[in-house]
C-alpha cells in the first residue's frame, strides 16, 4: 500500500524541502547583505556583535531611536548633535578615515567630527530621520565595541593601609619568603602586594573624561547620602575584619592572586552591594556578580616586575594556605570610600583619589 504513494510522498518532500531551502537562502542572503554593507567589516570592532542572531542584528540596523533629538537642517534635511568623548574618535574614524568614509557611504548621511585633540560635538545630518538614527546606531555600537577594549581607569576603593595591617601584611610577607623559596614555589618578593596600596576593591571603573569623572563623583556623594549614612546611622560604626586567607582558582599548586579573606559582616556587605549596584544601574559600571566579593590582595603573578615572567608560571600556595588559613591580619573601621585612580600610588602613598568621602 505504501509504495502506491511514494511517489506522492517524495513530491511533498521535495517541496518541502525546496521551500525551506529557499526560505533559509533568503534569509542567509539578508544576512550576508546586512554583514557587508556593515560599518564594521574588516576592522576589529566586529567581532563583539557577530555573536547575536540574525533577526537582532538586523533589528537592530532597522529600528528607530525614538530617545534622540532629530531636527530639521537647512529644509530639506535633518540633524541629530550628540557628545561623545574624544577618546573614541579615532575608533570611529578609522585607519586614514576608513571607517568613517564607508559609514557615510553606507548610510548616506553626513558626519562631522570634531579635529584631533578637541572636544565637541559629533553632528550626523541626513535627508531623512530614520538615516539619522541609523548612523547613529551604528556610531553606538562601535563605541561599545570599544570600550571592551579599553583599560579600567578607577575603582571604588576601602583603604586598608592602616598600621596594625601593614605590620601583621610585612610579618606574613617575610616568614613566607623565609619559609618558601623561588625554586620550590616560584614565590619571591615581586609577587607581594605595596602595604601602603592593602585595599577592599568595590568595582572597576571607566572613566573616559571629565563628565564621566563629575558623574562619578556625584553618583558616590549621592550613595553616602541615600545608601551609607542611613545604614550606619541604624547599625553603628562597622567593622572590618581581616583573618585567613584564600586563593581564586581551585588548585592551590597554581595561583595567581592570594588574598585575605574578611569576616562576614552583613552590613558591610549591604553598603557595598548596594553602592556597586547604583553605579550598575547609573551606566558607570558593568554587572558581573550579584554580591561583591570582598578581598584583600596579598600576592599576584601581576605585580611582578618583568612583563613575561607574569605568564611564565603561576605560584604554589598550598603551604600558605594551610599555615595561614585562620591567620589574623588585623581589623579597622570603615573609614571612607575614595573613587581611586588606577597605577598612581608610589611608596608610601595610596593611590590618587578622584574623590573621597568619610564614613
């Protein structure tokens, strides 16, 4: 009975298979239209948005921002004027303006940019209002794109550069030199952290220019007010407490960072949290964890001096741990928090401090 209708069936399965073959060209052509007509092709700033589908890319490439203000230009255009930190010109220009000639091209809109060394404004005009957003999507993306691949500036810090911490950090730093040697556990003095830089790190920051350091420094103000005050006026000084120590990777034979573990504290948990969580939510941060994992850095592979050899091999800790692992390494208050400028401390000195407030 079956072989009466395979010849009906193979009909219907070649149709099939045909109309989705041709569905999926027609999509795959859509795609690779999208791709080369992109702004980014050929230049490192792709890669970051290869990763989604499809359907959002495209999306994105066709949606309108109805959040910008676009204007009409000499009566028969429109405009749309936005600030963009000059640190992120040359990645919109491009190699000998590469970048920003196929842009134009692609988009059929006019942007200018302010010269090199200047700040300004960037001004994008168009025929029409949908060009205009589009452009400007695009000039999005790839200022994201490179803030990936741009350091941190600052971290919300807690000094811990107390003398009782300094004292017991310098006692633990010399027996462990004492007891470990280079040979054996590939530890020696480059790998200790600067006592007078002993920290708790909140978050990491990127700071491009001077409003971005106003917001911060506003954002911090505004979280002393509306976060720290009204938790330590109900629960009192706070406590920082030091004792025991840990490593950030599960073999202790192959370490990077060691830190000092701190005391639970759930208020202190609480600040912390909280303040990570509003400069998440103000743009000036990204959320990797829901809680902030309170350390105090003691040794790493990264503070070493010669550049190759923070790759050559990591240290074996498993000694320390054991030795060490209910070690006190002193207590203090919880002082104040600083917004604090990555590679500036020198000896004797914590590092520079965008702005600081008391607890």
């Amino acid at each position: 009975m079956l072989l009466r209708f395979e010849p009906v069936l193979r009909l219907f399965v070649h149709k099939y298979w045909s109309a989705a073959y041709r569905c999926r060209g027609r999509k795959h052509k859509q795609y690779k239209r999208f791709y080369e007509s992109s702004v980014w092709k050929n230049i490192n700033t792709s890669a970051p948005y290869m990763e989604d589908d499809n359907e959002s890319v495209v999306c994105s490439e066709e949606e309108s921002d109805t959040d910008i203000e676009i204007v009409p230009h000499n009566d028969t255009q429109f405009k749309h004027t936005f600030y963009v930190p000059k640190i992120f010109y040359s990645h919109i220009i491009g190699a000998k303006g590469s970048t920003l000639k196929k842009l134009e091209s692609e988009t059929r809109a006019t942007i200018e940019i302010p010269k090199k060394g200047k700040d300004g404004n960037i001004v994008i005009i168009a025929r029409d209002r949908k060009t205009v957003s589009s452009a400007k999507n695009r000039i999005d993306l790839l200022i994201e794109a490179s803030k990936k691949k741009i350091n941190f500036t600052h971290f919300l810090s807690i000094p811990l550069n107390k003398k009782n911490i300094i004292d017991k950090f310098n006692l633990f730093k010399t027996d462990v030199l004492k007891r470990y040697d280079k040979a054996t556990y590939n530890i020696d003095e480059t790998l200790f952290q600067t006592p007078c830089k002993l920290h708790l790190t909140i978050g990491v920051l990127k700071l491009f220019d001077d409003n971005d350091k106003e917001h911060a420094i506003n954002a911090l103000k505004k979280c002393k007010e509306d976060i720290i005050d009204p938790i330590i006026k109900k629960s009192g000084p706070i406590t920082i407490q030091l004792q025991g120590v840990a490593c950030m990777n599960d073999d202790p034979t192959e370490v990077r960072v060691l830190y000092a573990q701190i005391t639970p504290n759930e208020k202190l948990q609480e600040i912390v949290d909280k303040v990570s969580n509003y400069f998440d939510d103000i743009g000036l941060k990204k959320k990797e964890h829901e809680r902030v994992k309170l350390h105090a850095t003691l040794m790493n592979i990264f503070f070493r001096d010669d550049y190759y050899a923070k790759f050559k091999k990591n240290f074996d800790a498993s000694e320390i741990l054991k030795m060490y692992k209910d070690a006190s390494f002193g207590e203090t208050k919880l002082e104040q928090i600083d917004i604090s400028e990555r590679h500036t401390a020198v000896k004797d000195n914590y590092y520079k401090s965008l702005v600081s407030i008391v607890v």
